[in-house]
C-alpha cells in the first residue's frame, strides 16, 4: 500500500505545479484594443480560472484525505 500511496503523492505534487503554473499564466494582465499610442485601451484580469483551480484543489485534498 506505500508504493500506491507514494505513487499518488506524487502525481498529486506534479498536479498542483501544473495548476499553479497555470493559474499564474491565466493571471496575467491581458491589453484588448488598439495599442496605447492610439487611444484607449482595456484591460481584464481573469479571476474565473484562479476559483476553478481552487474549487479542484479541494476536491483532490479530500480525496487524498479519504484514501489514507
């Protein structure tokens, strides 16, 4: 049962980089219109996908919780 246990640390550890990972990219400050030498511009912050991330890492917490 470790090697099963370990097995799924692991993949547990590499899931959350690869969340944390793209929850930074999804962060980032994205300019929409035309460039500011032209006038206006706008831009949006993406809050929606940083929720998700955190919705799904509680999701996989109690779940590692219950098979221990």
């Amino acid at each position: 049962m470790k090697q099963r246990e370990l097995h799924l640390s692991i993949c547990y550890k590499l899931y959350l980089f690869i969340m944390k990972t793209l929850a930074s990219q999804a962060l980032k400050t994205v300019t929409l219109g035309r460039p500011s030498h032209y006038g206006s511009t706008s831009t949006h912050d993406i809050h929606s996908i940083n929720d998700n991330v955190k919705e799904i890492n509680k999701s996989i917490r109690s779940h590692s919780q219950s098979v221990e």
